[in-house]
C-alpha cells in the first residue's frame, strides 16, 4: 500500500486519484482522504491497519505569505510532519519516500533555468523549511538505506486550489477575481517570472520515480517561464471581461524569476503536456 500525506490539497489529491493501492492521509476531510490526521500526531496509531511500502509526502504549509506572518507554524509542519513521517518509514522499513519538495528552495537564481545543482540559498521561510524537510528526507535515506527521492515542482496549478483562500496560488486568485469582473493586483512590477506547471505534468513525475523506483532530486516544471504581467492579460482575455491589472509593492520572500531545467525527469521518461493557455481555458472557462 502506498501512503499518500496532504491529500485534501491540490497536488495529494490528484495523487490519491491517479494511483493504484494508495490510501490518503490529511488533517482536513476531503473526498480523497481515507485517514484523518496530523503529520505531526501518533503516525503509528493512524496507520496501525495499513503494512504501508511507500510513502509520497505532499502534506505542507505551502505558502510563502503566510510562512512570513507564522514562520513557527510553517516550520513544524514542514520540518516537524517530515521528520515525524521519516521516522515512522524508518521504524517500518518503508522502501521507497518520496518527498515533495519545492522550486522556493533555491532562493534568487545566479542561473537560468534552474537545474538542481543550482545552489539552495531560500528566499522564505517557506523555501527553507521545504529544504529542510528534504535534506532530512536524503538523510534518512543514506542513514536507514531507505530508497529516498525529492521531487522540486516549480508553480503548480488546477481546477482544484481553492481560490477562497487568501494564501492561494496566484492563477487561482486570478482565475476567481476575473470571473467576477474584480480588478487584478500584481504585486511588484509583474516582471517576475514562474514555471507554471499542470497538476497532471506532476503526477506523471511522481508515477515515473514511483514505478522507477528513483532516487535523488527532480525538478518538476515545463522550462517555459511566463511573466505575471502576462498571465493576468492572458485570464484577462479568457474571462472575456474587461479586467483592469493595478500594482502595489513587492511581496517579501518573492522570488524575481524561475523556470526549469527538466534534464533528469526527462531521463525517466518525462515529458511535460503543459500548454498553459490552453489548460487555463479547459480548466477554469
Ligand atoms: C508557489 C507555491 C508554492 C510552491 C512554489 C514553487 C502556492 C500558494 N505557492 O509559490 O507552494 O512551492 O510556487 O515555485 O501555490 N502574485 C501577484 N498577485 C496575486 C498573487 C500572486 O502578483 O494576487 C505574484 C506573487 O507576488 C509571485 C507570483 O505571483 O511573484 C507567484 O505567487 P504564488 O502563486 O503565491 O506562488 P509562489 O510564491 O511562486
């Protein structure tokens, strides 16, 4: 059985969908999560039916923003409910983990696209508790000869992130504001550029390592950057209404570019479908 953590988020739920013999694991109820819990909690109790061989961990504190305003809260779910994971696989003897990691651990690029040698130098709370959920993840794989891969999505994005929350992606707060006819706000100048990458591009990733068995570091993204000026005139357009675009000052923790290099998921077979224009129009208009 394979145990899948965060399954009432964007990514775990598609994960638990597209999975055979997986079962989800969240705090929050939602129609994907089978077991009801905290990462950080009695780990051995919540799976004392289940004889569990992998583990994919996506359960996190996600955001950049709200790892500014509640550091300590992003660090124990994001380093605590790792570790905690870890040492219940160790005990168990799980063979394979497989940790979802992030494109926030490099912090400010010296160089595009960003492969994964690229130094790891966080920009964010954020970024640094999901590098040091990972660096804990590889360690444990050398210490306990547990089969340890770290995936690096770079901005995911579906039908399924909930644009009522305020910490949000942004093609989701976009998406929401233009469908009522709401002004968009691009925080800095909209220069900054991401990866944006479909759900469906990551679970093809996460089921070629799981299957392949792989280990090491996999950046998960398309290798296409794209502006945030330019995805709020393309939604702009989708939405068919006349949305105005206004500015106000730059985020803290935000990141100016990134975008992929996908050289070693390519090596496993990988072959990113994103078309982002196209996903837009399919997934939300
Ligand atoms: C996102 C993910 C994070 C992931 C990382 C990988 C979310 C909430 N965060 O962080 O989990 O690990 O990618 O690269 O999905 N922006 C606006 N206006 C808005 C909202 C955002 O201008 O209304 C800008 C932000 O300032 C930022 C960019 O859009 O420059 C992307 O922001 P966001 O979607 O929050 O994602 P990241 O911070 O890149």
């Amino acid at each position: 059985m394979i145990l899948i953590t965060g399954t009432s988020g964007q990514l775990g739920s598609y994960l638990v969908e597209n999975i055979p013999n997986s079962v989800g694991l969240d705090i929050r109820s939602s129609p994907y999560t089978k077991i009801r819990g905290d990462i950080r909690g009695d780990i051995e109790e919540l799976l004392e039916n289940y004889e569990i061989d992998a583990i994919i961990h996506a359960a996190a504190q996600v955001s950049v923003v709200k790892s500014v305003e509640e550091p300590k809260l992003d660090a124990d779910v994001n380093i605590m409910g790792t570790l905690n994971l870890l040492e219940y696989a160790r005990k168990h003897d799980v063979e394979h983990f497989i940790y979802i990691s992030s494109a926030a651990v490099y912090g400010e690029p010296k160089y595009l696209p960003l492969d994964e040698k690229h130094p790891t130098k966080p920009k964010s709370p954020y970024g640094l508790s999901k590098l040091t959920g990972e660096r804990y993840s590889l360690l444990y794989g050398e210490l306990y000869g547990i089969k340890v891969a770290s995936i690096r999505p770079f901005n995911i994005f579906s039908p399924r992130q909930d644009p009522n929350n305020p910490y949000s992606g942004v093609i989701s707060i976009f998406v929401s504001r233009a469908k009522r006819g709401l002004p968009l706000i691009i925080y800095g100048d909209g220069t900054q550029t991401r990866d944006f990458v479909s759900v469906y591009d990551v679970v093809q990733l996460v089921k070629l390592v799981l299957e392949k068995k792989a280990t090491g570091v996999y950046n998960c993204g398309t290798g296409k950057e794209t502006s945030i000026r330019e995805l709020a005139e393309l939604i702009g357009k989708l939405s068919s209404k006349n949305v105005e675009i206004i500015y106000q000052k730059p985020r803290e923790g935000d990141i100016k570019r990134s975008y992929a290099d996908i050289s070693r998921a390519k090596v496993l077979g990988f072959t990113p479908h994103t078309d982002l224009k196209r996903d837009l129009k399919n997934f939300f208009f």
